[in-house]
C-alpha cells in the first residue's frame, strides 16, 4: 500500500470552514496538481511531460503552510521550502505553498521559486494583483544571502506568485491571465537580455463552471478538483479519464474526505444563514428567540441547537 500524502493528513482533521481552506492548501500541493498548472502557465515547462514536471523539475515537496492542520498531532514536517519570508523592518510573510523548481534551459538549470495561493475572496479590501506584486518582490528581496551576497545580482533567481480564485467575478471566470516585466523601447531599440529582466511573474488562475466559455484543461481539472458540488465518484472518473491523474488508495482517501469536507462547509454555511436571520428578528421586531424560528420556521429537531450557538455568541 503506498504511504500517505501531505494532503491525505491533512485532509483528515477537521470539517469547518478552516479545515475546508487548509484541505484546499493540500490538495493544490500534489505535485500531479501543480506539475499540469505549470505546464498550462509557465512558459519555460511548456513543452515538458507533466511526469517530468513533477518527478524531475519540482524539488522536494511542496512546503504547505496554514494554522496546524494536525495539531492534535503536533504537525507535519514537510521538507522544502520555508514558506515564511521574514524581515524585521517589513514583518512576516507566510505563503500558501512555496517551492523550487528546476528547468533546462539552454544546457543549464535555472531554479525557480515558486509559491501558489488559493484565494476565496476576489475583493478581499484591496487588488489582489497588488499582494502577488509584493509576494514576489519579496522573494525577491529574501534572496540577498540566501542566493546571492555583495553586488552578485547576477545570480537572482527568477520568481512566479500563482493565484487560484475559486469564487471570481463573473467577467474574469474561466481565464488566466499573467502580469510580468516587459521591455518598452522609447526612443530607439536597444535590447536587453530577456533572461536579467524577466525575473517576476503573477498568474491568475479564476475558475468558472461548464456553463461559462474556455471551461478546459488546466481551468476544468482545477474547478473538478477543488468543487464542492461534484460527487466523489464523478471527480475520480474525470481526473482518471480526463487528466490521467491515477487515483491510488490513498488519493480516493483525500477525494472523499474532501467532499466530506464541502460537506461540512455547506451546512455551516446554512447555520450561519439561519443565526443571522435569527439575530436581525431578535434585534429588529423584538421577537423572542423561540418566536423567531416560528418565524423562520426552523424544524423543532434543530431549534435546541440554534439556541445554544446563540447563548455562545
């Protein structure tokens, strides 16, 4: 039987909300995951085998962070990368998923640092092409004495910040878009290397659903993977059939408890729901609790329940 995956483990610990944004953390870690987006979106694995991408080029394993998804059992260890980039003056940055990667590239191998983040929210307060900007000028900046000391600039590794919008606007749904630097001549056409300028890239990656245009590839595989609609047996036949992402023992384990995860999600979602509709009776007809959710007309199995998440809050 092969041994379990970081995202099985972290799969298995909780049903909540929290627990449902770790699980996604997780699953975007597998390397059979992350070699088919960068094949989809980074220009230098085009024309790689996605089996090359994730048993040659990905370093390691993909280091996941997030609150403890284990802290019953003290964590996982997961060797790669650190995902938090520390500087006094500018605080602590923790990444979804950070990594290295390996390409060939004109007989040499050029390391790339990559991290990938999984975003519910599209207006978070501020664009979110803003935060990837400053991700990766902080990769950048954090390789002084890692990479590079004195004035060897030279040896600065390029860096990619990938966004996985579950929930876009509609506008941007089913779309990848990539923001990088770019040579502009002025006045004459005096060219640079592209390799000492092109050392910053963020992809957007915003999934839709079937209904929308350009719903395939790496967009579909994607939306299967992380939905919380589709059924178990329905995302193991499309990533097996479509993706050729063998399902072993242990990745039918995760696909099932992550639906049993969306689960979980939904129905919170649905107390949530009620709590709020509960309050705003309570507060604005001054009705009392049990003349609220006669009002609202919550079954009498659940009424108890209500009551005691209200007391609590």
């Amino acid at each position: 039987m092969d041994s379990e995956t970081t995202i099985a483990q972290g799969l298995h610990a909780t049903d909540d909300s929290a627990g449902y944004d770790a699980a996604c953390k997780r699953v975007l870690s597998e390397k059979a995951i992350l070699a088919r987006i960068m094949k989809s979106c980074l220009e230098e694995y085009k024309e790689c085998n996605v089996n090359d991408i994730a048993e040659k080029y990905i370093e390691g394993q993909p280091q996941v962070s997030a609150v403890p998804v284990l802290p019953d059992e003290g964590g996982t260890v997961i060797s790669g990368m650190d995902t938090e980039d520390k500087s006094v003056r500018e605080g602590t940055v923790t990444y979804d998923i950070r990594f290295r990667a390996i390409v060939p590239a004109s007989g040499e191998q050029i390391a790339l640092i990559i991290n990938v983040e999984a975003q519910n929210d599209f207006y978070p307060g501020y664009p979110l092409i803003k935060r990837g900007i400053y991700y990766c000028c902080r990769m950048i900046s954090s390789q002084y004495g890692r990479e590079f000391t004195g004035p060897h600039y030279e040896k600065i590794k390029k860096v990619y910040s990938i966004w996985i919008c579950m929930k876009p606007p509609q506008y941007r749904e089913n779309t990848i878009t990539r923001y990088r630097l770019v040579e502009e001549h002025l006045v004459g056409e005096a060219k640079e290397p592209v390799r000492n300028y092109d050392l910053l890239s963020i992809i957007m990656l915003c999934l839709g659903g079937p209904d929308g245009a350009n719903y395939n590839g790496v967009l579909r595989m994607l939306d299967v993977r992380l939905s919380n609609e589709t059924s178990e047996a329905e995302k193991r036949k499309i990533l097996q059939n479509d993706y050729d992402i063998q399902m072993t023992q242990t990745m039918e384990r995760e696909v099932s408890v992550m639906c049993n995860l969306s689960k979980g999600v939904r129905e919170m979602g649905r107390a949530d729901g009620i709590l709020f509709s509960l309050k705003n009776l309570m507060e604005t007809m001054g009705l009392t609790i049990e003349q609220a959710m006669a009002a609202l007309k919550v079954p009498e199995g659940e009424r108890q329940k209500y009551m005691d998440l209200l007391e609590r809050q």
